[in-house]
C-alpha cells in the first residue's frame, strides 16, 4: 500500500525565478508538503554552499543533490547508518553531512577544460576563469552569492563566444565596479529585457547547437560530460541528476516502504531526474520557448506557468492525485477488511 511521496527539485528557473531567483510563489505548496511530512529534496547545478543556503531559507531540513549529481548530502543521522550498506553505497562524514560523491573532483575538470579550449581555439570561458565579481554579473547574483557559487567542487558551468554572458564579460569597462543586484531579490540582468539573451532563437542557434555536440564528443574522449542547464554549459563527471537521485530512492524506500517519487525541472539536465521519478514534471521556460522533451516513457507532465508559480501549480496537482490515491486505496483496504469479518 502506498505510504509516501518524496519530491525532487531543480532550483533555477523551476522552484527559483529564472530571473530574480525569487521563490515566493511556492510557499503556499511547500506548506501543505510540511504539514504532510513530505521531503523535498533540491537537485541542482548549484554547489553546496548555495544550496544549503536556500535549502535554510526554505526551512529544509533534507538530504540535497547538488552540481549535477556531483554528490549527495545527507544531514547527519537523517537516515540509520545501516542504509548505506543496504543500499550499497560508500558515504563520508563532512561538516554534518553524511557525503555520497559521484562526481569528478574540480581541478580534473579544469584541466580538461583548458585542453579543451585549446584544441578548439574557441573562446570558452568557465566560472574558474571569472572574478566573483564578474560571477555575479553574469549570474545577477549578489557578491555573496556569487562567492557561494564559485565554490565549485565537481561542475564546471561555462558559456561560449557570441553568448550574452560573454559579451557583457568584454563589455564590462572595469568588472570590479560592475555588480548586479545585491541579494536574491534582484531585478531582471541588463540586457536580457532588451533581448539577447541567449536563450532567444536566432541565426546563431544552428552554429550554437553544432558547436556544443563537437564539445560534447571532444567531452566524451576524455570521460566527462556537458549538458546545457538553463543559463550555462556544464562539464562534469558522468554523474548525473538521476544517478543521485536513484541513489536517494532506494534509501528512502528502506525508510518509508514503497514510495512515489515526483520530480521538476525545465532544462536537459533535469532529464536524467525526470526519467528517474514516477511523476515526472516539466516547469515551462521563462522565455515561452519548446524545448526538447527527454524521451522518459511515463506521461509528463507540463506545468503552463514558468518558475516559482508552475511548480506550485504542478505541486498542488500532484497532492491532490496522491490524496485521491490514497483514499481509493484505503477504500479498496476497507472493502476487503470489511468482507474478511462481515
Ligand atoms: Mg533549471
């Protein structure tokens, strides 16, 4: 009988707003999962500093997956120590954390990185390169956000030539003095209401789209990944969001039972977390564009709003399918517990 659902969670431009990082609409939701003992677990590209930070503003207390699968951090004694072996899977304790790490460490990436620079000639510019000052502009995070996300451990974001972030990067007369926004709540990044951001169909689209598969193989030769996150270009181990998050089921399955798992993303690299859940919820992009759907074999489904507010609506969707499925279930208990004594 059905005894849980455990949720998953991309952060950028799902459960925080693509451009203010705003996650004021989801409150409502995330009340009702509190009241009802449900675990969201963030799944994000963003590194642990960060996550833990929103994870705290969220009022989170949960295990969180963080650059891409890169590792897995459980609050200590969260699951009993047991699980581990059960589950087969080594942890080390860290600050608190109970660590599952899946990814390649950063310095790996960086070296593979350069090469890859080289060997293209193309201009590709990697958080490692950026100043946390020069982070924050093309983030529009705060400087102490942007602090957060340059600790990087096991995920490079980059972004190539001709993209917004590069030009704002050359355009930047002295970067130092170039900071956008100073918190979570800062206001749309210059230029993308004037509409280049990169995310906007153009004549560069084909050429970007040839450019990223010669990255990916040249990727590939070396045993790393990229994927295209919402914003930025991820090279990585080949760790992903859904080997993290598979790893998380079968402990919580050895916690709760059977469980059902749901999980929300908008870009290609929440296709391996989407392909690992039951439920698997597509929040549409900011920029009203179609993108590729991942080829999962379970129905999708697309919540219509961008954002904070389509993840409160598919949220809201979903515990209202698990509240009907629960109460059909106990009815179909009842009935037969009915007929062993009637
Ligand atoms: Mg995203």
């Amino acid at each position: 009988m059905f005894t849980g659902l455990v949720v998953f969670s991309d952060l950028d431009a799902t459960l925080l707003d693509h451009q203010t990082y705003s996650f004021q609409a989801v409150l409502p939701a995330l009340k009702k999962m509190k009241e009802r003992n449900i675990p969201l677990v963030l799944c994000t590209s963003k590194t642990r500093a960060e996550t833990e930070v929103i994870a705290g503003e969220l009022g989170l207390k949960h295990p969180f997956i963080v650059e891409n699968g890169g590792a897995i951090f459980i609050p200590e004694g969260y699951f009993p120590g047991s699980f581990y072996k059960k589950a087969r899977v080594k942890v080390t304790r860290k600050e608190g954390y109970e660590v599952i790490q899946l990814g390649v460490p950063y310095r790996r990436l960086r070296s593979v990185f350069k090469m890859m620079r080289k060997k293209t000639g193309l201009k590709m510019v990697g958080f490692g390169d950026l100043s946390v000052k020069e982070i924050a502009s093309v983030t529009g995070l705060g400087q102490k956000e942007a602090e957060m996300a340059a600790r990087r451990e096991y995920d490079e974001p980059f972004f190539l030539e001709n993209s917004f972030e590069c030009r704002l990067i050359e355009n930047l007369p002295n970067p130092d003095e170039h900071i956008i926004g100073q918190n979570h709540s800062v206001g749309p990044v210059p230029g993308e209401a004037a509409g280049f951001w990169p995310d906007q169909k153009s004549e560069d689209t084909e050429d970007r789209d040839k450019l990223y598969s010669q990255l990916k193989e040249l990727a590939l030769s070396c045993g790393l990944e990229i994927t295209s996150g919402g914003r930025f270009y991820h090279l990585t181990g080949k760790n992903d969001k859904g080997r993290a998050v598979r790893i998380l089921k079968r402990l919580y399955r050895l916690q709760l039972g059977k469980i059902i798992t749901a999980g929300l993303g908008d870009s290609e690299n929440d296709w391996p977390m989407l392909r690992a859940v039951d439920l698997p919820v597509l929040v549409a992009r900011p920029d009203g564009r179609q993108v590729k759907t991942p080829g999962i074999g379970v129905k999708l489904i697309r919540a219509l709003r961008p954002g904070p507010a389509g993840w409160a609506e598919a949220v809201d969707f979903i515990l209202f399918m698990v509240d009907l499925f629960s109460a059909e279930n106990r009815k179909e208990t009842g009935k037969k517990q009915g007929g062993r004594h009637g």
